[in-house]
C-alpha cells in the first residue's frame, strides 16, 4: 500500500536555528499538508498546499514557516528561527481528488532546546 | 468554522466488552467525519470515514461509526475490545466538497485515551 514517508524521525535542535523537515508524498497524490501535534494536546493544521502554493494557512504558520515542493516528488516544511514551543510532532499527509486516499506519515518529532 | 468534541478524554474498558468513543462536531456546512487512531510513537491511521450515503460506516478492526446529522455526533463503536486496541482515538472533520474546491483541511477532536485492560 502507498505511504507517505517522513525524515528525520526524530530531530533535536537549538533554539534559533533553522530545521527542515522532509515528506514524500504519495506519488499521484494533489494535495498535502503539514499538521503539529504538541505533546498531549490535539492534532492541529499548519498549511495545505495545491498547485504548486499555498491554498489555506492557519495562525500557527506565521513568517516562520515555510513549504517548498522542490523537484515534484519532496514536501518540504522550514521552520526559520526555531522557538522551545516549536516541539512538537509534524506529520505530513497527502491526498488525491475528493477525500479518498487521505493518508498521514509516520511524522517527525522535533525538540528545540 | 468547524469544531470538534471528543466527550471523553478516557475510557477504560475490559478486554472482550463493547465500547462507544463519543464525538460530536459543529459546522453551519456539510461536512466529512473521519476517526483516526494513533498507536504509542506511532502516526495516524485512517480507521474509518463518512462522506457520504449510508450513515453505519465500518472501518478497520472491527470498529463502525454512525452519522447523526440531527444530533451533529459521529460515535465510534466496537462491539468486542481487545488489548490491541488501546491507543488514542481522533475525531476529524472536513468541509465538504463546495463545486470542487474543497482543500481538506481537517479539524480534530481533542483525543480520547482507549485503554483496555485483560
């Protein structure tokens, strides 16, 4: 079955410095997104991304973010400036047309110290 | 906007006895419902989902879902847990789909911990 793949699985940073955070989606997928879950709170959405740009933000994806489709096959979320409440865990997911295929990655845990 | 309730963060439950998660949404739109779960260190997984049709959708493992637009809740049920079932379950909902247009973003319920004991 096709998977979304994420990397790194775990990432530990210093505040202040930039991360990157990898997703390939699934290959004939259209959209994709990025959600954070802090630890134990609710899954919650970044930024969803069709056409090649952004299609809808939530307040969380400030200046600080970024996303990037590079080469049509990588997802790419920046985070410029890393804070202590950037810790969290990012999933990356993708889907095709309507809401079937909606698939998460396995995410990546980051942790700012 | 849309918003999610999930009425209980926790429910313990013994193993081989039926089991109902609660969720109940809010949108002045139509709406997709999924529920997902996530196993310790784990991601998301799709367990079932409504868009449309029938209201009893049944999903992976043994788990089913009804759709109650008059009561705006979207429960989960198993009829018999076991202790592979213990994790955390979510609620999601989307907008539907307006003239094709719909980018899918989902809004999730807070959790709620299903813990199964033998």
């Amino acid at each position: 079955e096709p998977e979304v793949t994420q990397t790194p699985s775990h990432q530990v940073t210093q505040m202040g410095q930039e991360v990157i955070l990898r997703c390939v989606p699934i290959s004939n997928h259209l959209y994709f997104y990025w959600y954070r879950q802090i630890l134990g709170q609710k899954v919650e959405f970044l930024v969803s991304f069709y056409n090649n740009e952004i299609s809808e933000k939530s307040e969380i994806f400030d200046d600080q973010f970024s996303v990037e489709r590079p080469d049509g096959s990588n997802f790419t979320l920046k985070i410029r400036s890393t804070k202590l409440e950037d810790s969290a865990m990012y999933f990356c997911a993708s889907r095709g047309q309507g809401h079937y295929g909606y698939t998460f990655g396995s995410g990546t845990r980051l942790t700012v110290v | 906007a849309q918003s999610v309730t999930q009425l209980d963060s926790q429910v313990p439950v013994f193993e081989e006895a039926p089991v109902e998660l609660r969720c109940n949404y809010s949108s002045s739109v139509s709406v997709y419902l999924f529920w997902y779960v996530q196993y310790p260190n784990q991601g998301l997984q799709l367990l079932l989902k409504y868009l449309s049709g029938s209201t009893l959708v049944k999903g992976i493992n043994g788990f089913e879902a009804e759709f109650n637009k008059s009561q705006t809740s979207f429960h989960l049920r198993k009829p018999s847990v076991h202790i592979s079932d213990t994790a955390e379950y979510f609620c999601a909902v989307s907008v539907a789909n307006a003239g094709g247009t719909s980018y899918g973003k989902l809004t999730f319920g807070q959790g709620t911990i299903l813990t199964v004991h033998p």
